[in-house]
C-alpha cells in the first residue's frame, strides 16, 4: 500500500513538473509572437520509468522548434529570387526612364526636332536662319546623346560599387553563420537547447538570401 501511494505521488509530482515545464515553452511562444524570426516551440514530454514498475510517469525531455527545412529552403530561394526582381526592376526603371519619349526623357523629341528641321532646310536650302536651325537641333540630339550616355555609364559604376558593397554583407554574413554553427554544436554536445541559435541563424540565413 504505501509503495503504491509513493508512486502515485511522484507520478503526480512529475506530471507536475513535465506540465510546468509545457506551460513555460507556451508561454515563451505567447511572449515572443512578435519577435521577428522567432520559430515556436514544442515541448517534448516522454514517458519514465518509475525504478523497477513496468508503468512509469512523464518528464519533460526538451523542447524542439516547429520548423520544415523544405519550407525554409524555399523561403530563402523566394526572398534571394524577390529581392533580385526588385533590384532588376529598381535599375531598368531608372535606365527605361532616360528613353521615356511619352513624358519627353526620350531621345525621340530630339530626333524629331533634327528630322523637322532637316525637312525645312531641304524645302529652304538658302535660308540662314534654316540652316541654324539645323546646327542647334544636330547639338541638341547630340548633347541628349551625351547626357544619356552618361547617366548610363554612372549607373554602371554605381552597380559596380553595390555589387562590391554587396560582397562585403555576404561575407560578414557567412562569418557569422559560421559562428551561430559552432556555437550551436558546442552547446547541443553540452546537452544544452540551441534554439535561440537557431533562430538568430535563421535570420542571418535570410538576410543573406536576400
């Protein structure tokens, strides 16, 4: 009888402490639902043996992040694949604006200054004043020429000088993945939870995707 109730007790106290231990992870997630790159736990409950019984009780064996790594691999291939469009869009929207000839960017209002003015020389080829008409349109379209150019070829450097700056984010980024792994791997050899690793690597994982 009195094995009995020693039993029943410590069953109780460590269902006690298993549920404990559930309600603390519950209420981790429930603090921590808007804290960017957060994965919510689980807790892991597992039967014990009580000593020699064939029943036994519950303890609480951890805790593991619902994640899918399926998943997470194709959120980095989307976010790398987002923010190239965006980069795509952002550059040829600055390039396609320099040939915008409906708000009058365009080479073609130049051009057709040149052409019109070619067209009143050829029906005026004596008239002076035609013929200056000619030269300052011939200027203008090679002066917008000029300045397309230009733009063009800074735009280039500028994509240059991203690009280098760019190397400099994935390589800072890659240290630090490097860093969140072994500190991740010593603490799990320790027996320790690595979930808050994890998350930050996560993060890291994802700004380098981007």
């Amino acid at each position: 009888m009195a094995s009995s109730l020693t039993q029943l007790l410590n069953t109780a106290r460590d269902g006690l402490a298993a549920q404990s231990y559930g309600l603390g992870v519950t209420g981790q997630n429930v603090a921590n639902v808007n804290t960017p790159g957060y994965v919510r736990r689980q807790a892991l409950l597992e039967t014990h043996a009580l000593g020699t019984q064939t029943t036994g009780t519950v303890h609480a064996a951890g805790l593991r992040r619902v994640t899918d790594q399926f998943l997470e691999r194709r959120n980095y291939e989307s976010a790398g694949l987002l923010s190239g469009a965006r980069e795509h869009d952002q550059r040829l929207g600055s390039v396609e604006a320099l040939f915008n000839d409906l708000s009058g960017t365009g080479l073609g209002s130049s051009v057709d200054a040149l052409f019109q003015s070619f067209s009143r020389l050829a029906a005026n080829p004596a008239d002076p004043t035609v013929r200056v008409s000619v030269l300052d349109s011939a200027d203008a379209f090679s002066q917008r020429v000029r300045d397309t150019a230009d733009i063009i070829a800074q735009s280039r450097d500028d994509l240059l000088k991203d690009a280098q700056s760019v190397v400099g984010q994935i390589n800072d980024n890659a240290l630090a993945i490097a860093r969140l792994n072994k500190q991740i791997a010593a603490a799990e050899s320790q027996g320790h939870d690595a979930a808050d690793l994890k998350d930050q690597r996560d993060r890291v994982l994802l700004d380098l995707a981007s």
